[in-house]
C-alpha cells in the first residue's frame, strides 16, 4: 500500500533525534508523503524547513490553542511562509471550546483571519474542531468556505453530517482504534463518501490503542498509519488496498500535489 499522511506534527520535540530514521520507517511502510502540521507562525516555519529538508509537504496556520497571542503581524507572517513552494494549505486553524487555552472571541476572531487569508491564496484548509459544533460549522457556512478538511474527525454523526454538507474532507486517524472513546467511527466512517476520506496518523499523539506492541513512551509515527488504514478498511468493509488507492489520490487532489 501507498499512503499519504495528511497531519503528522514532525516538528515536536520527541522526533528531535531520530527523526531520519522515523521517516525511513514510514517509507519502508509505504508512507512515501507526509505534510507536517503547523500549528504557531514559528511552528509553521519551522514545518516549511523542514518539509524542504526532508522532501515532504507542509502547512501554515495558527492552532486555536495559540489563537491568544496572535497580533496584527500573524497574518503577515503567514502569509508569507505559505509563499513556500513546499506548504500546500493554511492551518492548524479552528476552534477548541475542549481545552479552552484561548478565549473564545480570540479564537474566532482569528479562525476567520485564517480562513479569509486561505481564500486570498486559493489554498485549502487544515481544520480543528473539537467541542466547538454547531459553531464552527456556523462560521465555515457564513464564509463559504472552499475547500476544506476536518482534521482528525473525533465527533457524532450530526456533525459529520454538517461538514460533509458543507464539502469538507473527513480526516481519520487512530481514534477509530480507541475501543473506549472511538466505537462510534466504527459506524459513522461507513457514510463518509470515498472521494473524501483522508487518513492522518496526528503524530506523535493518538497512538492507535490496538497496536501491539506499544512503541517507547508511547509515541505515535507515520510508519502506524497502514494499521489505521486497515481499521478503516475493515469498517467500511472494503479492502486496504482500495482503500489506500482512493485516500491517496485524495490527498493528492486535495493538496494539489505532484
């Protein structure tokens, strides 16, 4: 199987010293292309770097979490890592009413700026959402968003059903293989359409909880996601192969990659 993983944040410290051989891994299990997630205007350029060191893709956004020391140079900062040939669309941006690290005005007043600068690039969008349905949907619908994926798609069937309404990709990482909070994706993967389903590892977070056996303190890599792939798979009743081919071409469509 050849596979894309949509969403790995590689530049997070735990990868500081081995991460050469974390990508080989991920290429020995057909995981050739990665975009790695920035979530801060520093993390984002840093993600550029490193996607142009390594031969992968990146993104530029500012996470929810960090929405509370964004300032008027936010925007133009990352408006111009985007610039970089190797960063294919604008996020981690959305909101997280879970955690509340920013407030809540703070983190819709620049969701909105990121949303609007990704329409003034023509680039698609990196999404997060958790506990902040119905109005995070409200906002995208208000916008008009373009095109779009919910990032590491956690939620219940009536917010599956707003986004896919809305046209946005659905991105699916280990969670599917978390027996204690993830049983309810087992059933609602099966009404995400083929031509929208991307595959994410989320890395190194959401370690597939089935994987045995568990990696060293626990961290996630890309070389995991041929095992989500196949929890996917088995859900939606269809074989891993079919289903890597369509994710990736998805991911390929959706990215705009070569």
């Amino acid at each position: 199987m050849q596979l894309v993983d949509i969403g790995a944040n590689l530049t997070h410290a735990s990868y500081r010293d081995d991460l050469d051989a974390v990508l080989a891994g991920a290429r020995q299990h057909g995981v050739g292309t990665l975009v790695v997630t920035g979530t801060s205007v520093e993390e984002s350029r840093r993600a550029a770097e490193l996607a142009q060191a390594h031969g992968l893709y990146a993104t530029a956004g500012v996470h929810p979490h960090h929405a509370r020391d964004c300032d008027e140079r936010t925007i133009p900062a990352l408006r111009e890592i985007a610039a970089h040939p190797k960063v294919v669309a604008i996020g981690e941006c959305g909101l997280d009413y879970n955690r509340n690290y920013s407030p809540h005005p703070d983190q819709e007043k620049w969701f909105v700026a990121q949303l609007e600068l990704a329409a003034e690039l023509g680039k698609p969008l990196f999404l997060h959402s958790r506990d902040a349905h119905p109005r995070f949907a409200e906002i995208l619908r208000n916008l008009r968003v373009g095109k779009a994926v919910a990032h590491c798609f956690t939620g219940e069937g009536a917010e599956l059903r707003a986004y896919l309404d809305l046209g946005l990709y659905i991105g699916i990482t280990g969670w599917i293989c978390d027996e204690r909070r993830g049983r309810h994706l087992v059933d609602l993967v099966k009404e995400i359409p083929q031509d929208r389903l991307l595959l994410e590892t989320d890395s190194p977070y959401l370690t597939p909880r089935d994987l045995h056996p568990q990696p060293k303190a626990r961290r996630n890599e890309p070389a995991f996601l041929p095992h989500i792939a196949r929890a996917v798979a088995r859900a939606r009743g269809e074989s891993p192969e079919a289903l890597a081919e369509a994710t990736t071409r998805n991911a390929r469509e959706f990215f705009g990659l070569p």
